[in-house]
C-alpha cells in the first residue's frame, strides 16, 4: 500500500475550495461534495463512505443547526442532517450541473461552522465483530483513502503520512473490551485502535465489546 495523504489533508481540499463561513450562515457549493461521492459511487463500496460533517471552529465541537436548505437558481430544497450534524446530501448529478449550493444556519448565529470530512465505514450498530468483517471494513478505507488521494493530488498540497495500519472504533461513551485479550486492540476511553494484518481476512473469532461502535475509521500510526 502506497504513502497517502492524510485524512486532514483529504478534509482540507474539501474545505479550502468550496465554502464561505459567516458568524449567521455556512454556504458551499454543492459540486465540491458531489465530487467526493462520484468517487465513493464509482468504487461501489458496501462499507465505506465519506461523511460531511459541520464543526464549531474554536471549540471543534458539533456546530448545531437549525435549518438549511440546498438551492438553485430555480428550486429549493431542505437540507437533512443528523443528530451529530453530518450533512445528509443526496448524490444528484442534476444539483451539480445546475451548481447547486448548499446553506447551513447556526442555532446560535455567533458559532462559526467549519466543514469537516471524514472517511469512514458504517458500524451498524452491533457490539460484536469478528476479525473478518474488520479486515473489510479496513480494506475499504483503505481504498477510499487511495481513490480520494489521487483526486486531491491534482488540487492541493497535502502532508504525506504513514500507511494506514488498521480502524479505529469510536464510541459515544467510555468502552471496554469484553472479549479475550488481544495485543493488536488497544481501547482508552470512547476508542479502540485495532492493528490489522492479513491473519484477519478469513478470522471468525469474535471482538466483543460493552457497547456499540457509532462508527469506524482509518487507525494511521503517526
């Protein structure tokens, strides 16, 4: 696996090229988002995705909405987005080619939205894993970070990094481990850093842990 940028890099090319952020509003052009998806569409990926989330740009905490709407010169249309303000974008080449924009409001017009993008792969809510089904989520992070990578290397600078090494759990409470000890995770806190190799790709034995991951992401060892 080949050195890439890293996620901050990836997050950076989104944000430099496609938003304005005011103290009362965030606006972005909807292509700079499409571009991602058209990426993560194309390699048809079952786990993997990139997901747009709003943060306040001092505190680096949710930035809290309270409504938004996604327009072009002729129609209007709500902008979804989750409890924990990922944007819910509808992957629409129509909104591209009609340069569609996309505007975010602020519960409390002083907070200043910054946007955020995060390769990640679904959690589906469960507690239990078996080596096998980490090793593909592993392997289609690793492929998003690749096919993303190649995108960013023709508009920004970015930082080389490490090769990415395995996933990193993450979790809305403190977590433990319940299964048998095992060296390659390491769990402190709301995390779990699990070290991937090939010995996982065909493993059913089980990671077993107190609670539900509310998403998976790439573990790059700095």
């Amino acid at each position: 696996m080949n050195n890439r940028f890293s996620t901050f890099a990836l997050s950076v090319a989104l944000v430099s090229t496609s938003f304005i952020t005011t103290a009362k509003e965030f606006v972005a052009s909807y292509d700079g988002f499409y571009d991602r998806m058209k990426v993560v569409n194309k390699g048809e990926f079952t786990q993997a995705k990139v997901g747009f989330y709003l943060k306040e740009f001092s505190s680096g905490e949710s930035c809290i909405l309270s409504k938004g709407h996604i327009i072009t010169e002729k129609q209007e249309f709500p902008l979804n987005f989750s409890q924990n303000m990922e944007l819910l974008l509808p992957f629409d080449e129509k909104l591209d080619k009609d340069k569609a924009m996309v505007i975010a409001y602020p519960k409390n017009p002083e907070h200043e939205c910054q946007l955020v993008m995060q390769i990640e792969a679904l959690a589906n809510h469960q507690t239990r894993f078996t080596k096998s089904e980490l090793y593909t989520s592993y392997t289609e992070l690793d492929d998003l970070i690749d096919d993303l990578s190649g995108f960013v290397l023709s508009t920004v600078f970015g930082f080389l990094m490490p090769d990415m090494v395995g996933v990193t759990l993450v979790f809305d409470q403190r977590v433990n481990l319940l299964s048998q000890s095992n060296n390659a995770v390491k769990c402190s806190d709301m995390r779990c850093t699990i070290t991937m190799n090939s010995d996982w790709k065909d493993n059913s034995d089980e990671l077993n842990f107190s609670i539900a991951p509310t998403k998976i992401i790439p573990y790059i060892e700095k």
